[in-house]
C-alpha cells in the first residue's frame, strides 16, 4: 500500500512536468521550471493520503471497538468488564486466547475480523479515491500562469521546520520527564538531605517490598548526594590535572612549533584519541591501569585499592587531552600573525612570544576549551563504572575507590527496576542535578569563546 | 647628517637574493642607507620592498620556506652570519607594520614590553620613565597618560600605531623599519605619523616602504626603486622625483604604470 502511494507519487510528478512541457510547447511562458509543476503534483498526492492514513490509525481501533460492544451494551455489563471482553474477542481473532471460549466471544471475534477486513479494504478505496481526486483537481488547476513553485517551496520549508521542531521538542520532552520525576523524588526525601546527605546507600531501597507503604523515614541517611558529588568533582580534577598539562602543551606545539609536515600527521593522530569509545578507555582503566596503579603501591607500601579514582580520572584525562590539545590548537592558530611579527620585531624569543603575547591573547578560547572539557569529564561514565568503582565513599584520598553521578545513575537504573519508587527518581533527581551542572558549564564556555572570537572579527 | 663632510652608512647590503621556495622574490640587490636619514622604498606591489625591508631585522626567518642569500652589514657586522644573535639584532633594528598591532595588553604593558624581555630596567620607576618618553617621542603622551592601563587596543587606528611606534622605540633602537605604516590609516592620522617621522631621524635610522609617492617625497631624504624584484634607482628623494635616470623610474613616479 504504502509503496504503492510513492510509486503514484513518482507517477504525477511526471503527469505534471509533461503537462507542463506540453503547455510549454505550445509557446506559451511558464511561471515555474517544469519541475515545480511536477513536484506540486506530487505533494497533492501525499499530503491527502498522509492525512487519511493518520485519522485513520487514530480513529479504526475505537469505532470498531464501538461497534463490537455494542452487541453487549444493554446486558448490564461494567467498563472494566466491557474491555475486558474487547481484549478477549481481540486475542481469539489472533488466534492466541487460551481461556474458555464462549459462543458470545467467539461471535465478536468474527465480527471482529470481518471489521478489521472491511476496514482495510474501505482504507484502501478511500485513500485511492482521494488521491485521484486531488491529483486530478491539482492536475486541471496547472495552466502555465498558475503559481507552482510557492508552494512548493513553502511546502519544503514546512517540513524542514517539523523536523528541527522535533529535535527542540524532544529536548524539552527530557528536561521535563527529568523535571517531573525529580519533584516527585523531592516530596520523599526532603531537598536537603539529598543536597547535604553524606550518606548514600541506594541498595537500602532495595529491601522494601513495593507492596508496602512508602515509609519516607525509613529513607533518611540513604539519598545523601554530597559523597557521589564530591566523586564527581574530584574525578574530574584528577582527568583535568591529566589533560589540561598535556593537552595545553601539545596544542602550543601543534600551533606555534610543529611544521607543517609534523602538524599534517600529529593532528589527526591525537583526535584518533578523540574517536575511541569510552568502553574501550574503561576496560583499559579497569584492567590495566588500575591493577598497575595497585602492584606499584604495594611495593612502595601503600594501600591501593584495584579500583581507584585515580585509575579513572587518569585515564579520564586521557581521553580529553585531544579536546583540549585540539581546541586549544585551533584558538592559537587563530591569533593574528601580526601580533607574532610584532613580538618577534621587538627581538623576543619564541617562548617569550608565546608566554607573553600568545597565550594571553588566546587564553579566553583556551578557558572555553578547558571549561567543554571539564563538562566532558563529569558526564563521563564508561570509565568511571568501570575503573572507580561503586561505592560512595567521601574520600580525597586518591587510592581509594569513589564513585560518580553518572555511575550510580547506572547502578540504579541497571536491572528490574519500579516507577514511582524513590530509588528509581532518585537516578532522575542525580541526573536533573547533572543536567544543570553541565548545562551551565556549557553555557560559560561557549560564553567565553564567543566574547573570544568578536574580538579579532 | 654629515660626519666630517662625508654622510655616514650605516646600512650596506651586498647582493642580496631572496627566494620564497623556488620563486626567486629579489635580484641582487646593493643599497646603502644613510644613517639619521629617513630612505624611502617605492614600487609596484610584489616588487619586493616589502621583502628587503624584511631582510633588515631578518623577520624573514619567521617564514619557513624563505632563504636570504648575501651580506648585509650593519655596525660592521654582517647579520646574515651564523653568529649574529636575532634577539640583539631586533632589539637595535625595530619595526612598524603596516596594519596597527599592538599586544591586546595595556597601553603601559605594551610599551614595557620591549625593555621588560631585553632587561632593559632595573626598577619600576625606570620603566615608567621608559614608558613616559617613549610615548611623547611617539606624540601619544598627551592622548593617553591618563589611561595608561587601559587596553591599547581600544585606541583609534592613528593612535594604535603611534603606540606600535612608542613600542618600537621604547628599546632605542638604532634603525626603524616601517613597512607601509599610513596605509591603513586616514589623511589626519597619517599627517601626524609624517610629523614624528621627521621628528625621529634625529635619533634613528628610518626606512619606510610606502605605496604614496607624495608620502616618499614628503618623508624621505632618500628613496630607493624597486621593480620586479629588482633595484632599478636609488639616490636622494630630490634627484629620483625630479630627474630620474632610467625610464621605469619615471614612467613609475609620473603614475604611467604601477
């Protein structure tokens, strides 16, 4: 059906461009390309039977439900009952009702399945018939001075704009979901706990029984944020001290340093970097940084636990250095080469130049790139899960495992898991938390690097 | 100036060759450049003044794919030896570029700039009085002693390239190079750059590249013809305007070509 509505579509765009070459063979001028009257054909044909096809996936389910209990309408049942029946008639026309057939049941699904049937056949003509109908009223309506190529450009503009609604839709969607769910985590667990809480040990929600009565006592001391926003952070400050060291002096490399040839291969090499999945970042973190981290403690005495912040946030560090390299590279790269002549013509070095002259004039970019990459490290979860650990421990001590937002977003959502349970909002009410903290990091950043760049257009 | 009746060099340049890669950008060229004097270098675009001028303060290092070849001795040394050290070189030889610009620093900060990397002051009220006459020798002093720590880059395009003046003398250079300084600038802004100009031969060397013929012969004591990568003339600013020798020259200054 649905091939076949396309292959009509292709049909009337080329009904219409040949009546519009015939009109234009008898010399008289167009208002539009040929095309266009093609195309206007075309849209016709689609819009109506789009139209069709949508009311009717709307609308069939409930009038043929309508007419199948209408049969039962004066007996007396109840709404539960009348759908149940419904749900009944529908599973014995599929053939997979297992229960006790009654005659009643066994009649409605007959009736049933001749509906569905005379409802598809009716779909079909109808569809059909409108499309004629509308690509042959479109088609008398070409004539060469009739407008074709506004709608059809306006048509085009309606769909681009649909799209990028959807994309802004979908966005705002989230935010409220995110929204929703973290005030109702809020009205069991009081805002301050969770801000304040030192304590966070989720698995304690796992002993209720979802048949008991929510008891939010029984939740103190359990959904404190403080230790896992403290993970957070300090994770993330181990990767920057990781990256931001490397990443700097690799981009003043690329940009002042390298030559060109250097540059051509380097480049692209440090963001393969940039395009390795964060899994494979994780497992090399879990099982091979983190049990080396581990042997040289032990030689040296040290408790170090297999699986450490420091494992995670170095190679955390690691993964964003290219971010940083390569956004840093290109802000350098950016600054005037007349402020490098002049530099220069005063008889400065090269890292004069760059101490003095360079890297100030550069740095508001720099801290942009910096801040985006800041915002990468506490989104990060791969690696965290896998190389931190999951316990909530409030440490600054390094060697020791914490654990992260994003990381116990997944130990809670990971498995069976219930709507409406604390546990299960408690994962929105993190991830509503992780939301702002990035969104405005992000905001900063890209602040910073606009402010940057009006100053040298 | 003269030094016992006889005009003194102070730069001279012996069969200079650029390249940039394989194209060959100047022929052989011998200049002599009078000291205190201001010399002038003309010429169509892309016939290289731009180039020799840039040889001076060896600033055609910066670029990768650029080789000098011939000697040019300043002060009885040949710059283009190995042993020549760039950092002392530029600090006696400064420059001016074409279009304004200045460090996005203070104002203070981008004169101190210079003494501040060639160690040239010892305390801060040192630097301050570097400052100060630097920026009244560049006739700025006035415009912005009261703003010394704003931005420099919030200054108007005249005043923006009397402050790369300022900056270019606050080491007391020997030698200024100036690479077009008025071609991004208004008559009223130029006619101030033209002033100091005059003003500065006293103390300095100046050579300036421009692309105004009136500017050359309001300016220079000196002017040198380039075309084609080649010096065709050069000789004092009266005898090239006003009784050229070779016919370029003249077809140039009398605008026939250029």
């Amino acid at each position: 059906m649905f091939i076949f509505i396309v292959l009509l579509g292709f049909t009337s765009y080329y009904f219409g461009r040949r009546k519009a070459y015939t009109i234009q063979s008898t010399n008289k001028r167009l208002t539009a390309l040929p095309q266009f009257y093609g195309y206007y054909l075309a849209i016709w044909c689609a819009i109506p039977a789009f139209i069709i096809f949508s009311l009717w996936a709307i609308f069939e389910p409930t009038i043929v439900k309508l007419l199948i209990l209408s049969d039962y309408s004066n007996q007396g049942y109840l709404d539960d009952e009348l759908n149940l029946i419904y749900e009944k008639t529908k599973a014995l026309s599929r053939g997979q009702f297992t229960g006790e057939i009654t005659p009643f049941i066994e009649a409605s699904a007959e009736k049933y399945l001749s509906l569905r049937s005379i409802a598809q056949s009716s779909k079909a003509v109808i569809v059909l018939s409108i499309i004629i109908a509308s690509v042959a009223y479109a088609y008398k309506k070409i004539s060469s001075n009739s407008r074709t190529r506004e709608p059809v450009e306006k048509f085009l503009k309606a769909v681009l704009f649909t799209a990028s609604l959807a994309a802004i839709l979908t966005t705002v969607g989230i935010v409220f979901s995110l929204i929703f769910q973290t005030i109702d985590f809020f009205k069991v667990i009081p805002l301050f706990d969770f801000v304040f809480g030192t304590h966070w040990y989720p698995a304690k929600a796992f002993v209720r029984d979802s048949s008991e009565a929510l008891d939010p006592t029984m939740y103190s001391d359990t959904f404190g944020a403080v230790p896992i926003f403290a993970g957070t952070f300090f994770i993330a400050f181990i990767a920057m001290c990781v990256a931001i060291p490397i990443g700097l002096m690799s981009g003043i490399y690329l940009a002042e340093y390298a030559s060109v040839k250097v540059r051509q291969y380097a480049k692209p090499l440090i963001e393969i970097l940039a395009g390795i999945p964060t899994v494979v970042y994780g497992f090399f973190a879990a099982l091979t940084v983190g049990p080396f981290l581990k042997e040289i403690g032990n030689s040296m005495g040290l408790d170090v636990s297999a699986e450490s912040a420091l494992a995670a946030g170095g190679v955390m560090g690691i993964m964003i250095i290219p971010f940083i390299s390569s956004l840093s590279d290109d802000v350098i790269t950016s600054v005037p080469q007349s402020l490098r002549d002049g530099s220069y013509a005063m008889g400065a070095t090269k890292s004069e130049t760059i101490k003095k002259v360079i890297f100030p004039a550069a740095l508001p970019g720099i801290v942009g790139s910096i801040l985006l990459g800041v915002s990468r490290a506490i989104g990060e979860t791969m690696i965290v899960v896998m190389a931190s650990g999951l316990a909530a421990n409030l440490t600054l001590n390094p060697l020791e495992s914490t654990s992260t937002i994003t990381a116990q977003i997944v130990v809670i959502l990971i498995g069976d898991q219930a709507f409406g349970d604390p546990k299960t909002q408690a994962a929105f009410a993190l991830g509503m938390s992780l939301f702002l903290v990035t969104l405005c990091l992000n905001i900063v950043a890209l602040r910073v690097v606009k402010k940057y760049r009006e100053k040298y257009e | 100036m003269k030094k016992n009746g006889v005009k003194m060099i102070k730069i001279n340049s012996k069969n200079v060759d650029v390249f940039y890669g394989k194209k060959q950008a100047l022929f052989n060229i011998n200049l002599d450049i009078e000291e205190n004097q201001v010399t002038a270098l003309i010429g169509p675009s892309g016939c290289g003044k731009s180039t020799f001028l840039r040889c001076l303060n060896r600033m055609n290092d910066v670029i990768d794919i650029c080789r000098v070849k011939g000697q040019i001795i300043i002060n009885d040394f040949d710059i283009n030896d190995k042993s020549c050290d760039v950092v002392r070189l530029r600090e006696k030889i400064g420059m001016v570029f074409q279009k304004p610009n200045p460090f996005p620093k203070t104002i203070y900060e981008n004169i101190s700039y210079g003494p501040t990397i060639h160690g040239m002051a010892q305390s801060k009220n040192e630097m301050d009085e570097i400052v100060e006459t630097s920026l009244k020798k560049a006739a700025l002093w006035e415009e912005v002693k009261d703003r010394l720590h704003e931005p420099g880059t919030g200054l108007s395009g005249g005043q923006q390239q009397r402050l790369c003046i300022a900056r270019a003398i606050s080491v007391k250079p020997e030698v200024i190079l100036m690479d077009e300084p008025c071609s991004a600038l208004d008559p009223i802004a130029t006619a101030q750059i033209e002033e100091l100009i005059d003003e500065l031969k006293k103390d300095h060397t100046i050579i300036i590249v421009t692309h105004s013929m009136a500017q050359a012969a309001r300016v220079s004591q000196n002017t040198g013809f380039f075309h084609l990568g080649e010096l065709i003339e050069h000789g004092s600013t009266d005898k090239i305007f006003k009784n050229p020798e070779n016919k370029k020259t003249q077809d140039y200054i009398t605008g026939r070509f250029g």
